[in-house]
C-alpha cells in the first residue's frame, strides 16, 4: 500500500518538479537574455543621445540656424525616436520660445506627422502618447483630431487629451471642454478643470455662459472660477451668492472668497453668515477671514456657537484678523463645548506660529 | 505484529501526511504565484501614472494620518521622519508617538524637526496609557509628536489613533522609509471603492539599499547572506501570498510596517489589541470579524507597488527573536479567532484562510521539524526506506525551491526593482538555496515560538537597529 503510494508520488512528482525546472530556467534564461539587450539598447541610446545633442541643443540657442532644421529633417527615421525623447523630455518644463522652436523641429524631424499618425493606431498607449507630444508641442493644426480623441474608448488617452488640450490653450477648445465636464469620471473631471485653469481669464465669458445653458454645472462652474481667480467672473459670482441652490451660492462664496473681497463682496460675505444653509454660512466665514476685514471679529466670534463648520471656519477666520480677532477669540475661552475648545486651540496655533516667526 | 512493526507502520503513515502537507503547501503557494502573476500584470495597467496625478489633483482625495510608533527607534527615526514629510500626497500629517523609548528617541525627533511642547489634549476614542506630551512642529511642518507611557506597539498606534484628524491613518513602523508615491498608490483602491476599509503596501528590505534623505536613491541587495535569504522570503510571501489572497477578500495580515485603514473602522474595533505580539495581524481579523458578523461590505486590499523599506534583522539572534515573535503573534490570533475556522458564515477567511493558516503557519513548523528529526532518525536506523527521504526531499525542498526561484521571477517580471543583473542571479541563487539549511533554521525559531506560545510568554524581545547606510555623497 505504501509502496504503491510512494511510487505514484515519485511518478508524478519527479516529471512534473523536472519540467517546473526546465520551464522556470528557461525563463530564467529570458529574462538574463533581456536584461542583456535593454542594457545594450540603454547603451545604444545613450550614443545617439550624445550624436545628436548638440542639434537639438542648435534649436534651443539664442538663434534658430536653418542649417539646424535642415540637419534634423535628414535625421534617419530609425533615429528619429531619440531626437523625440530628447524634445518630449525638454518640453516637458518648457514655454514660450523654446516651445515653438521645438514645435519647427519637430515638423521638421517629421516628429509632428508620426504623432498625428499615432493618433488613430489601435494600441491605447500609442494613441496617448501622440495625443500627449501633440500638446507638448501645443500643436494647434492638431485641435481637430484631439477632440475626436476627447471621445476615445480608454481613458488614459481622453486624458491625455485633455491635458494636451489645456496645454495647447486655444480657445476653441473651451466650450469642447466644457461639454465635457460632466463626464462620468471623477478623475477625468478634474483633470478637465486643470485644464480649463491652465486657459485662465480667458475661459470665464464661455464658463458664464456654459453655466447660464446648463444650471446642473454652475456649482462646478463656480468652483473653477474661483480657482481661475479671474475678477471679470465677481460680477456674475456675486449674483450666484443669490441663487435658490445652496450648492451654488456656497460654490459662489467660496470662489469669491478665494478671488478676493471687494466692498460689494463684504456686503454679501456678512448676508452669506445670516444663510439658512451652514456651508454657505461657513463659506461667508472663510472669505472674511481671508479678506483680513478686522471690522467684522464681532460678527464672526457670534457665530463660534453655530454649526460645528461654521463655528470652525469661523474661528480660523479669527486667527486670520490680527488683533482684533485674537480679543474676540479671548472673550470665549472660557465657554462650554466647542466655542471654547476652538478659541483656545486658535489661540495656541497663533501664539505657536508667533513664536516661530 | 511487533512493536518495530508498529512504529515503522506509524512512520510511514506520518511521512506520507509530511509528504502530502509540503505538496499541498508548495501546490497552493504555485496557484498564488500563477493567480499573482495574472494580477500583477493587470495592475500594471490598471494604475498608469495618470491615477496618480488624478489622486494629487482631486479635492476627493482622502486625508491620512500617518501614524510612527517608536520605542527606542534613536538610530532611524530622523530619517524616517524625514522621508515622510516629503512624501508627494496633497493632505496628511505625520503622528510620531514615543512610546516611553529609554534611548533618545524623542530628543533625536524634537531637536532634528524644531518640535515645541503644545497644550494638545485629545478626545480618547481608545483607551492608552497616559500622554506625557505633545510637540508640534512651528516651521510649517504638518508634524505631531505624542510622548506617551510605555504602553507597547499597539497602545502607541492607539495614542496615534485618537490624535488623527483625518479619516484614513497609515501605520508604519519608525525603522521604514515610505516611497515618495506611497501613499498616492496605496489610497488608490480606497477611492476606486469606498468600501475598502484597509490597505496594505509591499514591505520591502533597505539593507543594500543606499538613503539618502529619508529616500531610496539606490536598490541593491543586502551583502548579509540572511537579509538576502530574507528579500527572497519577503518576495514570496507579499507578491505571490498576498496578491493571490487579496483577490478574493481573504487578506488575513497587513504587515505592520506599513498598511493604511479607516479610522472609523479601527476605533470600531476597539482600536489595537495591546495584549498581542501580532497586532497587525489581530486587527484584520478583527475587521474581517466584525463585518462579517454584521453582513456589511466591505474590502482588505493588499497593492503591490506602494513601497515600503524597512531594516531586516542581519544577526541570527535577532532574525529568531523576530521570527519567534511572528509565531507567537500569529497563534494568539488564531485562538482568538477560533470561532471563524471552518465557519461558512466567514466565508472564504473561515473555510479557507484560517484552515490554511491553522495547518500551514501555526502548526506548520512542529509538522515540518517533527518530520526532518523523524525521518532522519527512521533512515539512519533503517525504519524506513531512502525512498521516503527521496520524496520528502522532493517535496519539500526542490519543490520549495522552484516557489522561492518562481517568486523571484515574479519580481522581476513586474516590478524589477532590482536594477543589476548580478541582484536577480544571486536573488535566484539565495532562493534556490533558502531550502538547503536556512528554511530549516527559520523552522526551528517557529517551533521555539509555539513552545513559547504554550509556555504563556507574550513579550517582544529587542530589536538592535544599526540604522539605513547612507548614501555616498
């Protein structure tokens, strides 16, 4: 019985252990084999690298040389991929000049067509990176195609378009972003108002109006106008303040506060703190404090024994106001719950961030 | 039947069972290489770069607090510190908590960060032994040092705990250094389900690695033979083990050298067990636990990528005291959790991991000594035959070798973290030889822990740190 046992398991261990070895050597072996070649094509990089610094460092010179992009367009195309990192890699933290002198260079290296080309391979990844060189070289003869591609199946490259598409900044491409900010994905949202930032004020008279079209998004419209920080977007921010939707008169609020408060605006922070809804309550708070208005510690330190967020922003609103809020703070040391508690670890923050000063 | 006639029926009978416990343990440690290497490569796709830079950009983004228990920790802590106050997340504070140390570890934090002692007092949502202090950080630095009682590890994290103003908190050990992206990778399953209520990162060894700065500028392999017998174990055990085990919610251990977990959920819990060796391991099953037994959804998601560095023992003394204590540590919790083995009601952590981890980690090592002694002695006084060794051999050693040389493939096929080619040839080396004496010796120390563990002793036992090597500069 043992013996029938033991040779079964010999039987079927001894081929199977030998042909675990077998494969996993010879993975082994692969892998070893890969290392090698990465190693050899690293090395060969690094000496096309080296060739051809001094061309691509020609076109980044006080004076763009003819002689430079003539050079580059006889770059042979199974080259071309080094030239491409090198421009990727320096447009990365690239503006102004350089970019358009690396933007020549590139068509030039045919740089520009291959990315185009790129655009409608079948492989996702592909597909991302000329969407995301094309916008590195804020090529705008490519805007049609990258908002075909704002629509593709995978989400790696409508991202990548979108960033491209901030980076580019023409302003055709506002209201295509804009359409698209409602999109089911909360990563791709943000990445579309990081891109609607990077156009600045100029993007405010179309959000206005994307927001009027569309009221679902004028909570979100708001918060990027806040962030964009542009004044042309007060006047109709201050008229959301008034708006029956809560979420959109503390998303208002709160860009107000961070745009900064003008005489209007401290009129309707101090009506915000009278709000039946805590966080617009809390938002009027947050932008006085931010605005330095001393005058208003009395009204703020009435509303230490709000709502916990608005007692809150309050408090932090206090600690902002110098003086006078540090004595309207004091006044409520000594109170119960969470007035107290909040006006005395105001008071330590500011002593601490005092005594590090 | 006489009575040479009984033991040598007996021995067979129990070198078949031997023989049958190392197949099935190797078998299962096969399908979780295979399932693990499936996973790996579809993370790989799954969290691009672009997560990340979402997971920055987000105003959804989880706070955390990063909570350091360190007890006599003077050699690492700065460092350690350090590298966390430059991790790349967009909101968390760091919560060092001095656990009575009688070395100067709380001098090393307060003089190298510029802490001043603050009238701090916090709501104890768990019971700790009693705070002595609190520093905070005036130059910015988003930077809390609790000075407490020694209390132990768990009670440390406990002070931590109660102090978090965000709702996730990362544990980590004061010897670790986190990876700049850590976090932002480790969050990632937290904001793709909100019902992920704990998150553990791959634990990976610094000795051979160069720091400069509380970061990881150069990976090598240790020169010690036993730290590298040990990135071959640490290998094995998170890219095989815990990938398989995390796919189907069966993650039974997140190591406590760095796992993440709702904060809510651990002060449900009643926060960290202070009466265990193995708190790491007794609070995910105390998660595990709880939402079963209320029917609630939930996740314990291992992410292989976010790493963390940590200093592995290099004497033979320390490595058994460790290896002793994770014994130890993984039988308190087993026999506080005896109500879920074989349970239906815990789905596959009951019918599953806690069989699995009942017969091959907590008795495990008495089967495996009791196994090599017996059989050594059968054979030498020809009880049995050679060819009982032969495939005990077989089984367990080749076959273990080829998991340890797989596992080190998987390494390198994912992450290849390892940058020399000479790392992955000598790593496959160490892990073909790991079975030829050290899996043996590493053996022994556990057998020691359960003796220990039926003995009643529940302490630690040191840890001498010699500190990360510096960086050549």
């Amino acid at each position: 019985m043992f013996t029938y046992i033991t040779d079964l398991f010999v039987a079927v261990l001894v081929p199977f252990l030998a042909l675990s070895a077998i494969v996993l050597t010879a993975m082994l072996v692969f892998l070893v084999v890969q290392r090698g070649i990465d190693e050899l094509q690293f090395r060969r990089r690094q000496r096309l690298t080296a060739r051809y610094r001094e061309l691509v460092d020609g076109l980044l010179g006080p004076e763009i040389s003819d002689r430079c992009l003539v050079e580059i367009s006889r770059v042979p195309a199974r080259h071309r991929y080094v030239i491409e990192t090198m421009f990727l890699k320096t447009l990365a933290l690239a503006t102004g000049t350089v970019v358009e002198r690396l933007r020549d260079g590139a068509r030039a290296a045919s740089l520009v067509d291959d990315w185009v080309h790129q655009l409608s391979s079948r492989k996702w990844w592909v597909r991302a990176e000329g969407t995301r060189a094309l916008g590195l070289v804020r090529e705008t003869r490519a805007l049609p195609l990258m908002f075909k591609v704002l629509d593709d199946e995978h989400e790696e490259v409508r991202a990548a378009a979108v960033e491209a598409l901030g980076l580019i900044g023409h302003p055709q491409a506002i209201p295509v972003l804009l359409a698209r900010l409602s999109d089911q994905s909360r990563h791709q949202r943000a990445r579309i108002v990081e891109a609607l930032r990077e156009f600045g004020d100029v993007a405010t008279p179309a959000m206005v109006q994307h927001a009027r079209t569309r009221p679902a998004d004028a909570a979100m419209v708001a918060d990027i106008l806040g962030l964009v920080g542009g004044h042309v977007a007060a006047e109709e921010l201050k008229r959301w303040t008034g708006d029956p939707n809560p979420l959109i008169r503390t998303a208002a609020m709160r860009a107000i506060g961070t745009i900064g408060l003008d005489q209007d605006s401290v009129q309707l922070a101090l009506a915000a703190l009278a709000d039946e809804a805590p966080e617009v309550r809390a938002m009027g708070a947050r932008a006085l404090g931010r605005a330095r208005r001393s005058d208003t510690a009395t009204r703020l330190v009435a509303h230490l024994d709000d709502e916990w967020i608005v007692a809150a922003s309050c408090a932090d609103a206090l600690r902002r106001l110098g003086r006078p809020g540090v004595d309207a703070l004091q006044t409520r040391i000594d109170d119960p719950g969470y007035a107290g508690d909040l006006a005395r670890q105001m008071l330590w923050e500011r002593r601490t961030a005092t005594a590090g000063v | 039947m006489t009575l040479r006639d009984w033991t040598i029926g007996a021995l067979e009978v129990f070198d078949l069972i031997l023989i049958a416990y190392f197949l099935a343990i190797n078998t299962i440690y096969l399908v979780f290489s295979i399932v693990a290497y499936v996973q790996l490569r579809h993370h790989r796709k799954r969290w691009t770069a672009r997560e990340l830079g979402a997971v920055m950009r987000s105003p959804a983004t989880p706070g955390i607090s990063i909570l350091v228990p360190a007890y006599n920790e003077a050699a690492n802590v700065a460092e350690s510190v350090r590298s966390l106050l430059f991790l790349n997340y967009p909101l968390y504070e760091v919560i060092v908590v001095n656990d009575g140390s009688k070395d100067d570890t709380l001098d090393q934090v307060v003089e190298s960060f510029e802490l001043v002692r603050a009238p701090v007092s916090y709501t104890q949502a768990v019971p700790t032994k009693p705070v002595r202090g609190v520093y905070r950080s005036i130059s910015g630095l988003d930077l809390t040092v609790i000075d407490k009682e020694n209390g132990g590890k768990a009670d440390a994290i406990n002070a931590g705990v109660n102090a978090a103003r965000h709702p996730l908190v990362c544990v980590i050990d004061a010897d670790s250094v986190l990876e700049e992206h850590s976090l932002t990778r480790a969050v990632l399953p937290i904001i793709e389900n909100p019902a992920t209520i704990a998150v553990g990162g791959i634990v990976r060894l610094a000795n051979g690695c160069a720091i400069d700065h509380g970061r990881v500028i150069d990976i090598g392999l240790p020169k010690s033979h036993l730290a590298r017998f040990q990135v071959v174990e640490y290998l094995r055990a998170f890219l095989a083990g815990r990938v398989a085990l995390s796919l189907v919610n069966g993650l039974m251990i997140i190591s406590g050298a760095f796992g993440i977990f709702s904060r809510a959920a651990v002060i449900e819990v009643g926060g960290f067990r202070q009466d265990t060796v193995g708190e790491d391991m007794e609070m995910v099953a105390n998660l595990h636990r709880l939402y079963r037994d209320r029917g609630e959804k939930y996740r314990i998601v291992f992410q292989p990528d976010p790493v963390c560095w940590t200093e592995a023992p290099e004497s033979i003394r320390v490595l058994a005291r460790q290896r002793d204590r994770w014994q130890r540590g993984t039988l308190q919790v087993l026999s506080r959790h005896w109500r879920m083995f074989a349970n239906p009601r815990y789905g596959v952590i009951g019918l599953f991991v806690m069989p699995y981890y009942v017969i091959f980690e907590g008795i495990g090592p008495v089967i495996e000594l009791l196994g090599y002694v017996l059989t050594v002695l059968a054979v030498a006084f020809h009880l049995i035959g050679w060819r009982f060794a032969y495939l005990l051999f077989l089984a367990a050693v080749v076959y273990g070798a080829m998991i340890s040389l797989a596992s080190v493939i998987l390494e390198e096929v994912s992450f290849r973290r390892y940058p020399r080619l000479g790392d992955l040839l000598w790593l496959a080396f160490y892990g073909f030889l790991e079975h030829f004496g050290y899996r043996q010796l590493s053996t022994w120390w556990r057998v020691r822990g359960v003796f220990r563990f039926l003995m009643g002793e529940r302490g630690w036992g040191d840890m001498t740190r010699k500190g990360f090597e510096k960086a050549q500069t």
